[in-house]
C-alpha cells in the first residue's frame, strides 16, 4: 500500500539514508503519540502543532523523560523540517512556520559514550581471528582491522566493494552519509590484512565483505551492516575484553591520530564529519591528555 503524501513523508523522502528514514519514521509516530494521536505520523494534522506545543515537547524530554541535549535537539530539528515543509505544501503560513522555528535548541552536552580501545586490545582481537583456520577467521580479521584503520561506520565498511581498494597507492575509498565519498590511507599492516582475505575469498569484483557457508564456502554476497555488527561483538567477546561496540573502533581512530599530534581538522576530513564539534565528541583521550598539554606549555 502506497504512503499518503504528507509533510512528515515529505520529510522522511529528503532524508539521505534508508537507515535514517527509519529512525525519523519511528520518531515522529513517538512526537504525534505525545501529541495524543493513536495512529502514525502519515494520519497527523501537522498544521495544529503550535510554538507553544513545540515547547511543551521540548520540556518533557528535558525534564520529565530527562533526555540529553543531542536527542532532544534532534526532536526540535525533526519538527522544523516537517513543519517546513507543511509551509511549502501550504499547509501552514510562513507566520506559523517561523514561529515553531523559533524553538531555540537545548545547550550543553553530556560525556559522549563509548570508549578507546588499546593498541593492545585490537591487535588482541585482529590476531585471534588470523589464528582461526578458513576464510570466516581472515574476513572478521579484516572487518576489524580495516573498520579500525580507516575510522569506518559500519554501514560504510558493509558497501565497501573490492574496487574501493587501491592496493597500489594503499588508500580506501569511502562512500560515506549523503553520499559524500572520501579516501583515506591505509598502512602496510593493514593492507598485509586485506591482501590475506583477499587469497580467500578470491579478486573477482563483487563486495569487500562477503557470505561465508558453514563449510567455508566463500560466496560474492555482500554482508549487512547487522552482520558487521555481529562480528565485531562477537569477536571481543570471544577474546574476553571489556565491553565495547563496534562504534568504538571508530572513536579509536579518532582518539589514538589525535593523541599521535594530527589536527582536529584532519581528523574530521579522514571521518567524514560536517563539522569539527562532532569529531571533537569522539576524542576518548580524557583528562590525562590536559594533564600532558598542561605540563608541556613553556613559560
């Protein structure tokens, strides 16, 4: 059954990612249920919603359900571009629009979660995987290393095809959200990973990561993002770390270029962050960096 066309599908269809209009979908039939609708975010009169409604939402999240700044903002952002637009469908006045735009957002943010792996840790789940017999053990080797080594979400290690690796000039190409593309380096021990997979599952263009049977047969597949998610958990726990996700090979990256001396802005551009404020949230360094700096600064 085809979806009515409303400003809120209006909104989800601007939305770059299948992933995101997933989440969006599911937040706002949670924005209308506040409002007291019984059915979804499709059958909802979005012209009744009111500057004042807009903070009442605002309120609750913060004090009552006491969400942080970052979900909340994400409600109030959520509600400007479907009341934007509900004004270019005339829906609503321009009055109506600038007023709910008018929501200021919510200040201040809390200690991002997740943590920095060591050096240790990695190589501790790398080498258990190259330990294991078959293509299964050599593939999660490379999911890890190369998750790791090039500051991969996981959707972005899951669309990786064997024609984002340049073995030559030893760098990967990124396809990352809103299809922005970037490359990043890769170093002589993780290409010496990918060129062990690679004698597995065999050079034929096709997905990085692929399907592996039981009986290690190795097919052309590709893997989901949830699958990426399952080897990394399993792997770490397998190996008996400490709790991690597999986000947090990305704050990895983050944290261990900028603890080695690489600017802010070079560490954005290799994550491919919008803004140097989001990169910032994934420094895991902590207070024994400031400490270090502090010591360091010549008087």
């Amino acid at each position: 059954m085809k979806s009515r066309i409303t400003p809120s599908t209006n909104y989800i269809d601007s939305l770059s990612s299948q992933k995101s209009k997933d989440a969006m979908r599911s937040l706002l039939n949670n924005i209308v249920s506040f409002y007291g609708s019984e059915g979804s975010h499709e059958e909802f009169d979005w012209s009744t919603i009111s500057y004042i409604q807009v903070n009442d939402l605002k309120n609750y999240l913060q004090h009552t359900k006491k969400r942080t700044p970052n979900t909340i903002n994400t409600y109030l952002s959520a509600i400007r571009g479907v009341a934007k637009e509900a004004w270019k469908s005339r829906a609503i006045t321009l009055d109506h629009y600038l007023r709910i735009k008018e929501v200021g957002n919510v200040s201040g943010d809390r200690e991002s979660k997740g943590r920095a792996l060591s050096p240790e840790e990695l190589n501790k789940m790398i080498d258990y995987c190259m330990e294991e017999d078959g293509a299964i053990g050599m593939r999660d080797a490379c999911v890890i290393a190369l998750t790791y080594s090039a500051g991969l979400r996981r959707e972005e290690a899951a669309l990786l095809s064997l024609s984002s690796y340049n073995p030559y000039e030893a760098k990967l190409t990124i396809l990352g959200k809103g299809n922005k593309e970037r490359v990043n380096p890769l170093n002589n021990r993780v290409i010496d990973i990918i060129e062990t997979w690679l004698d597995e599952r065999g050079r034929e263009n096709g997905p990085m990561f692929v399907r592996i049977f039981k009986n290690d047969k190795v097919t052309l597949k590709p893997i989901s993002d949830k699958t990426i998610y399952n080897i990394i958990i399993r792997r770490y726990k397998e190996c008996g770390l400490d709790r991690l996700t597999p986000h947090d090979l990305r704050r990895t990256f983050a944290t261990i270029l900028l603890s080695q001396g690489e600017d802010v802005f070079t560490v954005q551009e290799l994550m491919g962050h919008n803004s140097v404020d989001t990169t910032k949230k994934y420094d895991k360094r902590g207070e024994k960096q400031k400490i270090v700096a502090g010591k360091r600064l010549p008087l």
